[in-house]
C-alpha cells in the first residue's frame, strides 16, 4: 500500500512540474512581450528556462534534502535522455537538419560545459588513481559551492552572448505570443512557481521512496524515472513538431537544454548546497561526454540526424540504461 501512494505521489508531481513550467513560461513569456522584447530572445531565455524548471526543482529539492545523487543524476540522466531519445525518436519521423551555429556554437558549449562539470567535480578522484578503485556508490567527488558559482558565471555569460547573436540577427526574432491581461499573467507565473515547487518536492519524496522499497539505488531512479518525468515536455514537443515537419531547431532545441541544465540547474543547487558525486554518476558523465561526440560527429557528417542514425542513438540509450541497472 506504502509503494503505491509513492507512486501516485511521484505521478503527481511530474503532472504539477510539467503543469508548472507551461503556466510559468506562458505568463512570463506575455509579461516579456509587453515590455516589447524580441520572441527569439523570450525563447533563448525565459522559455528555455521554464522548459528546465522541472529539473531545476527537482535537482534543488533533492539537493537540500541531502539527496546528491538525485541531484546530479537527475541532470544527467536528463540529458542522455534529450540527446538519445528525443533526437532518436524524431528522427524516425523526418532527418533533423542541424545548422550551422548548433555546429559552431552549440555542441561545443555542450561538450566544454559537461567537461567542465567531469573535471570540477571529480577533480579529487583524479588525484587518487581513478574510478577503478571504488565502488559505484562511493563518494569520489564534490560539486562544491565554487564550481556552482563558476556554472552560474558561464551561464550568464552564454544567456548574454545569445542575446547579443539574436540581436545580431533579427530577422527571425519575432514570434507571436496571445496578449494577456496583466493579472492573468502574474497568477500563471505565481501559480506556476508554486506548482513546480510543490511538484519538485513530491518528485524527490516520491522517488527516494521507492527506491528504498525497491533495493534500488537513488542514482539509478534519478537517471531512469525522474530524469524521463522531468524530460517528458522536450520528448512531446519535439515528436509533435517532428511529425508536422517543424524540424529546423530541433537539435539546437536539445543542445541548448542540455547546456541550460548542467549550467543553471547544477549551478543554482551547489551554490545553495554543495552536492556529492559518488562513482556512478562519475562513470555517466562520462558515458554522457562520448554520446555528445557521437552525436556531433553526426550532426557533422550530412548536416543532418537521419532515422538509421536515430536508431543507433534509441539503442544507446537502451543499452546505457542496461548499464545502469546491471551496475
């Protein structure tokens, strides 16, 4: 009886997060439109981070809760969700094609910022002879309180830097948004907070839960259950435009989130509370690191994601998740 009112307390919460983030994103994105800011720079900052909000809540939350390996496994569960499945499964639908500043810009922020995150975190573990010499649940690591400011720091530098290409390059840059009375627009925005707040915490009790009554670990629920409920908004976003051929930033739709969820949601939660890595997590930012090539390494080819090659990544996925159990 105790495991199924876990269950529907996690359900929940994934329904209150998801809820959550369409509320915030609409109220605050009607807000930026009356004060005349340009569409493309509402979806570079306030829809992208709305579109994070269930993972920043869920990370945080867990983070205060002494939940570190939800916090860090929430996040890059997310993220090998967004690269492998999101991707793979629209690309069954249509090629995703992957411009040119996904390829110069994007990626490589990806790449750098994940290494970044590998090299700050596990930097103790490197001085003492590498993973091999731990178990997988073992603490060899520590997102500290600086590395979350220097995160913080990187993302605002990048938010900036899309600003001033968007700036640059207006002619894209208008996208209609329904206008909104003004107090319509603060109750979606208060109540939306409210929901993935609330949402968040649910999330993390939910899941913590099970996985003690299940004799699983926190690492595996935050990399399988919470990070596919937190990234379930990209997945259906993304297939829904896939399938009406609205491909054309598909890929930097998914970067992007990536990037926004190492910098943001592991900047804001280990700036309020140091996090613990232990190795598993080690070993997925690695494994996270080699799909970010591979999928580059696509993207460069034909300038394009094809469906054989979303196949491989569904398959990686399945088999990472593979590991992840056996381990």
């Amino acid at each position: 009886m105790k495991i199924l009112l876990d269950v529907v307390i996690l359900l929940v919460g994934f329904v209150a997060l998801i809820k959550g983030a369409d509320w915030f994103v609409d109220g605050a994105a009607a807000v930026a439109k009356k004060f005349k800011v340009p569409g493309l720079i509402i979806g570079l900052t306030i829809v992208a981070m709305g579109t994070s909000a269930p993972e920043l809540a869920v990370s945080t939350s867990a983070a205060l809760q002494g939940s570190n390996e939800i916090a860090v496994s929430n996040v890059v569960g997310s993220n090998l969700f967004n690269t492998l499945m999101v991707l793979g499964v629209c690309s069954l639908f249509t090629p995703l094609p992957v411009n040119d500043s996904v390829l110069k810009r994007d990626f490589p922020v990806n790449l750098g910022v994940t290494f970044l995150l590998l090299i700050g975190a596990a930097y103790p573990l490197f001085m003492k002879g590498g993973l091999l010499n731990y178990a997988m649940s073992d603490n060899v690591g520590l997102v500290s309180r600086w590395l979350g400011v220097v995160l913080l720091v990187v993302f605002v530098s990048y938010i900036l830097y899309l600003i001033h290409d968007a700036r640059k390059n207006p002619a894209a840059a208008e996208e209609d948004y329904e206008a909104m009375p003004g107090w319509k627009c603060l109750l979606l925005i208060l109540v939306g907070v409210a929901l993935i707040v609330g949402g968040g915490e649910a999330v993390v009790y939910g899941a913590k839960s099970i996985a003690l009554a299940a004799g699983m670990t926190e690492t595996l629920v935050g990399l399988t259950i919470v990070a596919l409920g937190t990234s379930l908004p990209e997945l259906v976003t993304s297939v829904v435009a896939a399938r009406k051929g609205e491909t054309g930033m598909a890929v930097g739709n998914v970067i992007g989130s990536n990037v926004f969820n190492v910098l943001l949601i592991l900047g804001v939660s280990s700036t309020i509370h140091p996090i613990a890595v232990n190795a598993a997590s080690v070993w997925d930012l690695y494994i996270l690191i080699a799909i970010g090539i591979i999928t580059y390494v696509f993207g460069l080819t034909k300038k394009e994601v094809r469906r054989p090659e979303g196949i491989v990544l569904i398959l990686l996925y399945f088999a990472d998740m593979a590991f992840a159990i056996l381990r």
